[in-house]
C-alpha cells in the first residue's frame, strides 16, 4: 500500500518561510508534499502571452524548486483546472490531508469549496489557516458585530486589536526536515504553458528603513524612489505580511496604514462580494456612462493630452507598475473627465498590473468613481494639471516616459476639464436623485472633446 502523504497547496504564499499553513503541515505531519497548481481557468482568460505575472510566477516557482532541492523534496506542478488536478493526485497518492492558506476572493471562495467537497467524498481532510492578511474576515468588527465600511475607525480598532493581540510568526522554515523526501519533478516551462518570457524586472523583497522613514513625505512624488515597490511580493506572497507589518510598526506609520487599507479591502471583499461587479453603494449602478471606446484607447495608449495622466498609463503599459498617487489621476481622469464606467478601467488595470489583487484594484476604482465604501464624494474631481504642479512640479517623471511632451509631437488635451467637470456633476446629481436618465447618446457634451 502507498504511503500515506500530505499535501501543501501553494496559491498566494509562494515563499517556504513565515508560511502559516506550510507551518502546521510540516508540524504534524512527516511527509509533506507542496504542490502548485497552474490554473488553466485563469491562464485561459489572459489574452497577453507576455504576462509578466505568469512569468513572476515561473520564476518564483524555480526558486522554490531551488531550495527545495536542497532539503531532498521536490515541488510538483499541474497545468488544469483545480479539480482535475485533485482527482489526478488523489489518484497517484495515498493522501490524508491538504493544508493551504485562506484567500478572499469570491471565485477562490467558490473554488475552495468544490476542492474541499471533493476531498471529503475521498475520506482527505481540507485544512486552511490565515496567511495573508494581518486580520481577516470578523476579527475587526464595530462593537455591534456589523463589518465597518469606513477606514478610519476600521484602522483605530485595527490598531487596537494588534496592541491585544502579539503577532505571531510561523517558522515553517525550522521544519523542511518534514518534507517528502523524492527526487526533483520537471516543472513546466513558460512555453509549455502556453506563455513567453517577458522583460520583467522582480524589485527587491527588502525595503530600507530609510526609504520608510521617508514614506511619508516621498510617496507621492512618482520621479521620487519614495515607495516600497512590495506591492507585487505581496500579492503572490513572496514575503511573509507579518515581517512586514513589524517592518512598518517600527518604522513608519504611513506605511502601516497602507498596510491597514490592504485589510480593510480584503474585508470589504469577503463581506460584499458584490463589489467584484457592481457598486458597493448600488445607487452608483444607476448612472449613465458615456462609455466612448475611441476615448477609452487614448487614454489606454496614454495620448490624453494631459502629460501626468499619459506618463502614468505609459509607465504601466512599458513595465506592469504604476506609482500610487498616479494611480489615483489617471483613475479619476477616466471616471470623471470622459464620464467612462470605472469597471472599464479597473479590467485594463487588472490585464496590466504586475500586483493586480481584486480587492485594492476595485477599491481604489471604486474610490475614485464615488462608489465605494469611504469612497472620495463623487464631487471631488481631481484636476490633472494641478496635480501635476503638485506632484512633478519639474516635469521629471513626465519627460521620462512621455518624451515628446513639449514638441509639436504630443498631443493637445482632448478634453476640456472645466467643463467636463461641470458635466460629470450634473450626470453624477441627476442619476443618484432618481431622475430620468437619458441615454448616453443623448447627453450634450460638445464642449468636452477638443
């Protein structure tokens, strides 16, 4: 009879140390085999075969083979859907439980209930633990039980609670002696998957303490190296939350409440999953964008006219990342000066975005469109030129990714924000009172578009 072996899932944990779940599988059990699934239910729907996250991942996953290697265990990796591969390995292993980390969002919510069904039809045990975030799902409630829906005093009793509560790390790495010890499995290639390799560069998983000193003042300065640029570690879990978190309780406060708002949306997410497609204020849903595609393509391709609003879709369209404040224009450029539906940027964001997570994509879209939760008052708008002033008074990011702003190359500013501004207030007024909308080509907006 086959030996009885456990699995460890890898989804958004791809590290072996300060791993929760990798921590207690390793800890009560001898036999450990980690696994990595490659959905293709995910890999079919990215259009881009230069998906720099596929290839993040590949890389990632050889690192791991790496050290792996060297504790006499291997990871195994399928290419399918999650539950073809279970019954795979259900039918090649004697296996007796499966460890993983929680994840939030509502298609793994979903996914994790048809493996966990699955394994316990097969008599296995599905075990999960919380990984990602500092706290999850009710560990920060109002004192009525009721989830909170604005962040600041979601953040006080944030705080509160972690000064209760010590936190604990998991040092999965004292335990690889608990690993299944077999000889090295192929992992597959990126060409195997279907994928190219791309020119991503993986920014360091360290941060200074200097650089978080700075955070406060530097962040929002994008020709400034002022930001963590963890965000992408993050997301896949190639560093641990937890030594983050002590990171920034030592060293700056404003990093910590960035990594407050990254709870704060995972709990708005696990709570309201409806936001995943609509409105978290669903009166939002009622209003009528204009939705031109001509004028979503240039602000796609970064040929706005506005210089700090095309440096930023440039910068994400040549390399996956783009600075947070610039985040924040060039989302509310879209929303509020073309009156084009926020869901139609938050999908361009997550097809380019090397750190795309659901949660922080729609909340900052939600946010800049009004419709969140403490979501900005759809009555502020910001003005890209002033913005501009403000935050690259020197045209320093602005040269570096729009070279031709300046000559007669570049082109005028397809909208006039004035007016744009007063038209999004008066689309915004009249479909949140009820009144009767008028369909989008109906709306007169001949002083818009230059």
């Amino acid at each position: 009879m086959k030996e009885k072996i456990t699995l460890f899932w890898f989804r958004r944990d791809l590290r072996l140390n300060d791993n929760a779940a990798l921590y207690y599988a390793l800890k009560q059990n001898a036999t450990v085999l980690p696994i990595f699934i490659y959905d293709t239910e995910i890999l079919q729907k990215l259009e881009d075969k230069h998906d720099r996250r596929v290839d993040f991942i590949s890389q990632t996953l050889a690192q791991l083979q790496h050290e792996l290697q060297i504790c006499n265990s291997s990871l195994k990796v399928l290419h399918t859907d999650p539950l073809s591969a279970f019954k795979q390995l259900v039918r090649e292993h004697n296996l007796s439980k499966v460890y993983a980390n929680h994840d939030y969002e509502p298609a793994a919510v979903q996914r994790d209930k048809l493996i966990g069904e699955f394994l316990l039809e097969n008599g296995i045990q599905f075990i999960t633990y919380k990984d990602q975030c500092v706290f999850e799902k009710n560990e920060v409630l109002k004192d009525d039980g009721k989830p909170y829906t604005v962040f600041t005093p979601y953040s006080v009793k944030w705080k509160k609670a972690l000064q209760l509560s010590a936190t604990k790390n998991f040092p999965s790495e004292s335990l690889f002696s608990n690993f299944l010890k077999i000889s090295p499995v192929p992992l597959p290639t990126l060409s195997e998957l279907g994928f190219k390799k791309t020119d991503l560069i993986i920014p360091k998983k360290q941060v200074t303490n200097v650089l978080l000193q700075n955070y406060k003042n530097a962040r929002d300065y994008p020709a400034l190296h002022g930001t963590s640029h963890l965000s992408i570690h993050l997301r896949f879990g190639t560093i641990s939350i937890r030594r983050a978190l002590q990171q920034a309780s030592l060293t700056s406060e404003t990093w910590l409440n960035e990594l407050i708002w990254r709870d704060f949306y995972m709990m708005i997410l696990w709570h309201f999953p409806h936001v995943a497609t609509g409105a978290f204020k669903k009166q939002y849903d009622r209003i009528e964008w204009r939705n031109n595609e001509t004028e979503f393509e240039k602000w796609r391709e970064g040929k706005t006219g506005f210089p700090i609003v095309d440096a930023g879709m440039r910068e994400l369209n040549t390399t996956g990342f783009m600075h947070n404040r610039v985040r924040m224009i060039v989302s509310s450029f879209l929303v509020k000066d073309l009156l084009i539906d926020w869901r139609w940027g938050e999908a361009y964001f997550a097809q380019k975005l090397n750190d795309f997570d659901l949660s922080a994509n729609n909340g900052g879209w939600q946010w800049a469109a009004g419709s969140g939760c403490d979501a900005a008052p759809y009555f502020r708008i910001f003005n890209p030129t002033e913005q501009q002033k403000k935050f690259d008074p020197n045209f320093e990011y602005i040269k570096k990714w729009v070279p031709e702003f300046g000559t007669p190359f570049y082109p005028s500013a397809m909208v006039n924000h004035a007016a744009a501004r007063i038209k999004t207030l008066e689309v915004y007024k009249r479909d949140l009172n009820g009144e009767t909308a008028r369909l989008p080509n109906q709306l007169n907006y001949p002083d818009l578009i230059q």
